[in-house]
C-alpha cells in the first residue's frame, strides 16, 4: 500500500501485533486433538466474564446468535414486542424476528445516536416484554433511564454490546448493563477473531445454563436433549485467537480513545462529532461525524487516499429484507442519520500524524 494512503481499516496490520501468540494458540489447539468446546472455549469465556465483570459468559458462533440465544433464554411468548432502536445494524433487528419475537423501533437521540429513554413508553403496549439496546459505536446507551423504565413495566433488559468491548457507563463494563448481553467477535470489532465469533453475558445463573444448552442442541450430557437448541458453539481456534487478543484489548481501546480526542479537538465544528459525557467511557469502535454534504465529503476524502465508511448506508426501515416486518414504523431519526453519517478511520494500525492529515483534508472540503 503507498505510505500516503490512508485506509479506513487494515485488519491484516491489526493482527501483526498478535502474530506470534496467534501462531502459538493455533498450533496448541491443533495439538491438543479436541476441536470442538475444548479447553480454549471454557479458558475464554472465564476470561472475557472476568474482563466484563459478569458471572457468567458463554461463547457461542456468533454476535447475531449471540442476541437470538440471548431473546430465547428469556423464553418470552412467542409474538412479544421487544423495543430496539430504529438507528442499529439489522442484526439487532433480525434476531427479535428470528427469536419469533416483533421488533418495535424507538428513534434514536441525535447526540448519541442511541434509543432515546424520553421515547420508550409511547411504546411501550401490554405485549411489550423487553427493551434491547445497542451500544452503537461503541457509546453506551443511558442506561439508568431505561432500567427505570424497564422497571416500572416490569421488561427485561438486554444489551447488544456487539461495537462495545471496553466501553463503559458509570465504571462499568458494557455487558454488565442488563439482564443478559450479547457481543460480536467479527474480525473488525475491538475484539475481533480471525472469523465469525460471538458471546452471551449475564449475571442469571438460570439464563447462564439456557443458552449453554441452546448453543449445543439443547444437550448437557452427550445425545441427551433437554431443550430443542441449535449448533452455535464457539469454535474452538477462535476461542484461543480471542484468548491471545484479549490482554491487548484495552491498550487498543486507549488507542483509539487517543485518536478520538484528535479528532474532537481538530475537526471543525462544523461537522458533528460524537458527544463526549463523563458518565460515558466510549470505546470508539466507530468514529462517526454527521455531515450535510457526505456523499460529496467521502468522494473529496477518497480523492486525498483516505478511506471512510458509512455506518450504515440504508436505515432498518428501508431495507427490502424489513418491507413486510417493519410495515409502518417510520423512524425519520433514523433516515436522517442514516443520510448525514460518514465514519472516519480510528484503528490501531491509524497514527496521529495520520488522523491530523485526516482531519485537516475535512476542514478543508468545510472551507471549499
Ligand atoms: C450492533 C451489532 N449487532 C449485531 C452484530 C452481529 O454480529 P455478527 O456479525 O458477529 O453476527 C453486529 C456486527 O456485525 C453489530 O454491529
């Protein structure tokens, strides 16, 4: 890659890092000869409760599984409104609709891009079991309003923490905000693995034991099945992938938090940067600005060798796959942003001599 080019990720520069403690997780696992829930899966998922603060963790394929073991451990009646944020990745959305439960969308602030606690209860109907945020970006969502409102209607609280490792609201961990938490290890996440990868969080002893039967055929003891589960079993390599990654884990979250403030303190105010609130440690999984003029400012960007994203480009709502799910919900929150965001790079391989040529190439297209 030329040295003035800018990507917006570089996954195989991430990972260099890690090289060798990968090597040697893949080379003990091939020896050990047990491939599947081995002695890596178990080693991890002590490891990443412990990271998180939880009781229990339990590894499973990956973070879409993780949010429908997640919904099904709940054992809700089928047909149950579960609240999600109209502003997420579809795989928040499609997991209520494949736990055979109904998505109901609650717009977003515009701050922080998360569900807005002041709208939750015009939502909220008799069918209404349970509330799933999304740390989206790798923000918290305001957690201390909506258990309040979870409380009042007696809901459950679940958290999409999928861009969340590390992140925290009042000093603790996302994962540790609800009754039972889903993460994502895709290779891109703050804690990526070398493919698909995910887990399950929750301080529940009982909800602990139901998705570990649910993530392997319902069966605790060989060919005995208790529940009708599906085969979601962490695998085995990525468990010891994510076990060598996992102690570099902050170091690459203070990274990226460096490369945050670079940008906050350079980037013109006339673009709308990410909120920045003492209750809130962001993980930055994503640095996300709002611009009117996005399509014009990411093609100028690409021009100067910089690569950017959109997360994400279409809203749930208008998504073909949401046509018939999601049929009258209208979330123009959600549509706006969805029009106006741009994702700048923010990763460990990114230096600050990097996010400076980043920032100053957008305060020029501003000024033109
Ligand atoms: C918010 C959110 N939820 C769920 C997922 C699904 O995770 P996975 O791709 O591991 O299935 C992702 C990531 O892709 C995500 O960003």
């Amino acid at each position: 890659m030329p040295a003035d080019v800018i990507p917006y990720e570089d996954l195989g520069a991430v990972n260099a890092q890690y090289r060798a403690a990968l090597d040697a997780a893949a080379k003990e696992v091939l020896d050990s000869g047990w491939y599947i829930l081995g002695k890596q899966v178990p080693a991890f998922e002590t490891a990443f409760a412990n990271y998180c603060g939880v009781q229990h963790c339990i590894g499973v394929g990956n973070g879409m599984d993780a949010l429908i073991l997640a919904l099904e451990a709940l054992q809700l009646p089928a047909g149950s409104e579960v609240l999600v944020p109209s502003n997420t990745y579809i795989a928040s959305i499609l997991a209520i609709v494949r736990a055979g439960l109904k998505p109901v969308l609650v717009e977003p602030d515009a701050a922080t891009y998360n569900i807005n606690p002041a709208l939750l209860e015009q939502h909220i109907s008799t069918n209404t079991k349970a509330i799933l945020v999304v740390h989206l970006y790798g923000k918290c969502a305001d957690m201390d309003a909506i258990h309040a409102i979870a409380k009042a209607h007696r809901l459950y609280v679940l958290e999409d923490a999928a861009q969340a490792h590390g992140a925290l609201y009042k000093n603790v961990k996302a994962g540790n905000l609800s009754d039972i938490a889903a993460f994502s290890f895709y290779p891109s996440k703050n804690l990526g693995a070398i493919g698909d990868a995910g887990a399950v969080c929750t301080n529940h002893e009982v909800l602990d034991n139901r998705v570990r039967l649910l993530r392997n055929y319902g069966s605790r003891k060989k060919y005995h099945n208790e529940l009708p589960g599906t085969n979601s079993r962490l695998d085995e390599l990525q468990a010891a992938f994510l076990l060598a990654k996992l102690p570099g884990l902050d170091a690459l979250v203070a990274h990226k938090r460096m490369l945050a403030s670079m940008y906050n303190e350079l980037l013109s105010d006339a673009v709308q940067k990410p909120e920045v609130h003492p209750d809130y440690f962001d993980a930055y999984h994503i640095y996300p600005i709002r611009v009117a003029k996005r399509n014009e400012l990411r093609q100028y960007l690409l021009e100067q060798g910089i690569g950017t994203e959109i997360h994400y480009p279409i809203a749930p709502v208008q998504q073909a796959a949401m046509k018939d799910i999601l049929q009258g919900q209208q979330t123009p929150i959600a549509v706006a942003i969805h029009d106006s965001i741009l994702s700048l790079p923010i990763s460990y391989c990114h230096t600050p001599e990097q996010i400076e040529r980043v920032a100053n190439a957008v305060n020029s297209f501003l000024k033109s």
